[in-house]
C-alpha cells in the first residue's frame, strides 16, 4: 500500500513535479508511531469523469464502487458507510446521492483526517491544522493533508530546507531593462544560491557581475537556468546518502525525469512525502 501510494504522488509531483526509526540521525526528535505514515488523499471530485444525469444505471454502479475503494483505502470513517447504503439500495437513491450528497458525505472524513494530525503534532503541525481548519474547504483539506502536513512537520523537525524557482525572479525584460535593473536582478538571484548553498550558480554569477554589463545581461538571458540546473541536481543528490528506501527511490526518478520542475518538485515536496514513508524526523507532541 505504501508503495502505492507513493507511486501515485511521484505521478503527480514528480512530472510537474516528512520517515524508518532505524535511519533517523541522533539526536533528531523523537518519533512517533501515530505519526509515522503518510496517505495521499484523493480528491474525490475528479473521479467522476461521468455525466450523472445520463450515464446508465451500470456506469453510475461502477463509478460508486470505485470511489468506495478510495474511501476504504485512506480508512474513511463516515463515507464508505454512506455509499455502502445507496449500493444497497435503488439505482435512483444511488445516483441521486453521488450527484447531491458525496462531497458533503466526504467532508467530515476530510476534517476528522485533519484533526488526526494534531494530537501528537508539533506546534508548526497544530497551527497549519487549526488555520485548514478555520478555512474550512475541501480544497484546503486536501492542501494541508497531501502537502501542508508534510512541510510542517519538517519545520517541526528542524530539517525544512525550500528551494527558490529563480525562474520566477526574472520579472523583468533583460532585452529592454536598463543596466543597473539587470545587476540589480544578478544581485538577487545571487542572495538566493548563497542562502540556499548552491556551489555552481553563486561563483558563476560573481564572475559575470565583476564582468562587463554586456556579458551578465546574456548570461541571465542565456545561460541562468543551465548554470542552476547541476545545483539543484547536486541537491536532489545529496538528499539519498543514508536516507531510507523511498527516499532514495523518489530521488532516483527525479534524477531519471531530470528536469527542473522535476528536482523543485521532489527537493520542495516530494521529499518530505518520502522522509514520512520511511518514517524519518517525525515529531513527537513533545518535540
């Protein structure tokens, strides 16, 4: 199952694109056994690719039991229960409840999935909790559960470490901007690759910045993200040394995909889905 899952989020995150007691470091927080799992929770709503109003009585039979299965697989408490009594019974009541009642029968298993997270959560893990569930939405239900969860416990842990898309700092028009706008943009990005360690980017930029006008301004236009790119490889890299097996197995298919939407997506994300498969940092309440 775990496999599965994290099949699932390599699918999702990886081509856009916290973990075992045994691998966890000295001195990290202690571990939880409540804690230590990690469930993609699958927005219900895109399962239904049929027109509920005309699909036959067999599509609609179909299209219930898989959303059972989803349900019964992430251990839903109120929503298996529910379909189970419209299978039961008439065709009608059956199509009736998935086309007016499934996603406010899913929202309380939604909200109790939420509030599981908090009694033995840190305090970065209880305030995400609260604030998903002041907002109160499916869409930030699902934020925090397949997301959100996973980079607070990191902070909880102390091991939290995000990686900037420099690609978005670039906001100006290197063709038309003037020279002191395209150093001060050099300037910014080179913030970035200091604080985030990069090895290859920083040392790069400095050389084009002691340069001429001419030569950082095509640098940025021509070679920033080919310059970037080894950093982010290199830290993808360095996340599987004495890491766990999903860990490693996530960083290896990131490495094979080999794009930088790829490593952002596993360095800023699909790392923390890994660490928590492999039960690694998870916090305690007392943590």
């Amino acid at each position: 199952m775990r496999r599965k899952i994290w099949a699932g989020a390599l699918l999702v995150f990886a081509l856009l694109v916290p973990a075992t007691p045994a691998m966890a470091q000295t001195g990290s927080p202690g571990l939880s056994t409540t804690t230590c799992q990690a469930i993609m929770y699958t927005d219900i709503r895109e399962l239904v690719t049929i027109d509920l109003d005309t699909a036959s009585d067999t599509e609609v039979r179909v299209l219930a039991n898989q959303i059972m299965a989803v349900a019964v697989a992430e251990s839903l408490t109120v929503l298996p229960g529910r379909i189970q009594a419209r299978l039961d019974g008439t065709a009608e009541d059956l199509r009736a409840f998935l086309k007016t009642s499934l996603q406010s029968n899913w929202y309380p298993d939604l909200r109790i999935a939420v509030n599981r997270t908090m009694p033995n959560g840190g305090v970065n893990v209880r305030e995400a909790a609260q604030t998903t569930l002041d907002n109160g939405t499916i869409d930030a239900f699902l934020a925090f559960l397949n997301h959100g969860l996973y980079i607070a416990r990191a902070l909880d842990a102390g091991n939290l470490k995000l990686y900037t898309d420099i690609r978005q700092l670039v906001t100006i028009d290197l063709d038309t901007a003037s020279d002191t706008e395209v150093r001060v943009l050099a300037n910014q990005i080179m913030a970035v690759a200091v604080a985030e360690s990069m090895t290859v980017l920083p040392g790069r930029i400095q050389a084009r910045l002691d340069g001429t006008a001419e030569d950082l301004r095509a640098f940025l236009k021509t070679s920033l993200q080919s310059s970037w790119y080894p950093d982010l490889r290199i830290a993808v890299n360095r996340t599987m040394p004495n890491a766990g097996v999903n860990v490693r197995e996530a960083a290896q298919a990131t490495l094979d995909n080999g794009t930088i939407d790829a490593f952002l997506a596993f360095l800023n994300h699909g790392l923390y889905i890994a660490r928590a498969l492999d039960c690694v940092y998870q916090p305690t309440a007392s943590a």
